[in-house]
C-alpha cells in the first residue's frame, strides 16, 4: 500500500506519488490535495 511521503527544500515541498515519480509542491498540504484528486480520478 502507498503510504504518502517527501521532504521539504528551499524550493518547495518534494512529494512522492504512487508510481514513484517526485514531484514539487508548495507545501505539504498541496502534495496531501493532489493525491487525494488523482485518487478519486483512479476510483
């Protein structure tokens, strides 16, 4: 199971997605909404 995980840099908040691509955000909370749009898209 994916379990939601990343780091915060200077440029922005680095989030991993489900098929193992980095992606960069604004903040922690952008990564958490994107996820849980691409999950309701998948469903």
């Amino acid at each position: 199971m994916f379990r939601p995980h990343g780091y915060l840099t200077s440029q922005g908040y680095i989030g991993f997605l489900p098929d193992g691509r980095r992606m960069l955000f604004s903040t922690e909370e952008e990564y958490m909404e994107y996820l849980a749009e691409t999950n309701e898209q998948a469903a």
